[in-house]
C-alpha cells in the first residue's frame, strides 16, 4: 500500500494536467461536508474551489455539536470515495464510476459551488468525463478512470499528512483538525491523527481491491 501511494505521488505529480484532476478530491471533500451538514439538518451557504486544490464550505448550522460531525465529513468522505473508485474498478464497473463523479459535478456547480473558477472546473470535469463515459473506447476509458482513482487515494492519504504537520507547527492553520479542536477541546494534533489514521485503512482497503482485479482488461475466467 506504502510503494503504491509513494509512486502513484511521484508519477502524477509528472503529468502536466494532475492539478487539474486532483481537484476531484476536493470537490468530493467539501460535497462531503455539503451532505453531513444536510443530513443534520443545516443549510450550505455556498462551496468555493479553487485552482491551488483548495476549497472551502460555509455552512450554518444551529448546535454546537453539529460542528463535529460536519467536520469529520470531510477526510472521512474523500478517503471512503477512493475506497468506492477502487471497488467499482474491481467490479470491472469504470462507467458507473465516471458517471457517479460526473453526476457529483453537478450537482456541486448547480446547487452549491459559487465561485468562476469553482462553476468553470465543474462543468469542464462533468463534460469530459461524460465524454469518456459515453464515448471513449475501452482502453482510454480505463486509462482516465484509473488516473482519477490513483489521484483520489493519493490525495486522501496525504492531505492529512499536510493538516498533521500544520498542527505541530500552527494548530490555529490545520482546517478540519483546528474546527474539531475549537469544538471539542481536544488537541488539533489527535483529530489529524484521527484522520490519518481513518485514510491509511481506507487505502489499504483500496489497494487490496487494486491487486485483486489486477491491471488486466479482460473478463475472469473460471478454471477448473
């Protein structure tokens, strides 16, 4: 799981168009806060991404403990999303991967993300997955699904690295982990640990359907 994380890291980050693609982790991250917030009854202001694979949601909510929750939602989400690609990949279902993102984008541009640039990538995402989906041959179809599912693993196991070392150094700058805190008064540092710990799983599951299906196109056979 380690060697396929690290070289999954180090190749994307060689592919001239990754950022744009990395993006997907964070539209699923903050759709994830977006939904726990609806399911509690609160109300999604507005979702901003932006071009660096930032993002942010403002939401309104009326108990204070609802803050746990929703901020939970966001690591949870994105690394239970590259657990669900890798399954659907094992289930030899890429299509219904690509339309699950697809429709994800959306969805997001329709009812939520306000900012241009967040509006533009979604639209942009949506059409060209809907392209492969619906048009590609088999080969590039598998090719851009395997590109968006490797960068959504590698996303979701190292934005909590990033947030683990913001909470050694500036606690107050560690996103989720710093809201988690102010809530609960429990160090910023253990929540990042929380996360990290929820992404490696998440990963290690992912990694096992990878290996299970294997990188062949065609279909199992049985042998006696």
């Amino acid at each position: 799981m380690i060697a396929v994380v690290v070289l999954t890291s180090i190749l994307t980050r060689f592919l001239p168009f990754s950022a744009f693609f990395r993006n997907v982790d964070t539209l699923v991250h903050e759709l994830s806060h977006a939904l726990m917030t609806l399911a509690l009854s609160g109300r999604v202001n507005v979702i901003h991404l932006y071009s660096n694979q930032g993002g942010v949601t403002l939401s309104t909510f009326d108990r204070n403990w609802m803050a746990i929750p929703i901020s939970l939602a966001g690591y949870v989400g994105s690394a239970l999303f590259a657990v669900l690609l890798f399954y659907l990949y094992a289930r030899r279902q890429e299509r219904a991967g690509l339309i699950t993102a697809m429709i994800l984008a959306i969805v997001a541009a329709a009812l939520f993300v306000r900012n241009g640039y967040g509006v533009i990538w979604c639209i942009g995402f949506a059409v060209l997955s809907g392209l492969v989906a619906f048009a590609a041959p088999p080969l590039l179809q598998r090719c851009y699904y395997m590109l968006i599912a490797f960068i959504c693993l590698v996303e979701s196991v190292i934005s909590p690295f990033v947030i683990l070392f913001r909470s050694v150094t500036r606690p107050g700058s560690a996103g989720d982990a710093a809201n988690l805190a102010e809530a609960t008064y429990v160090p910023a540092v253990v929540w990042c640990l929380v996360f990290v710990a929820v992404s490696l799983c998440c990963a290690k599951l992912s990694t096992t359907m990878l290996f299970k299906r294997g990188f062949g196109s065609g279909k199992p056979r049985e042998t006696h």
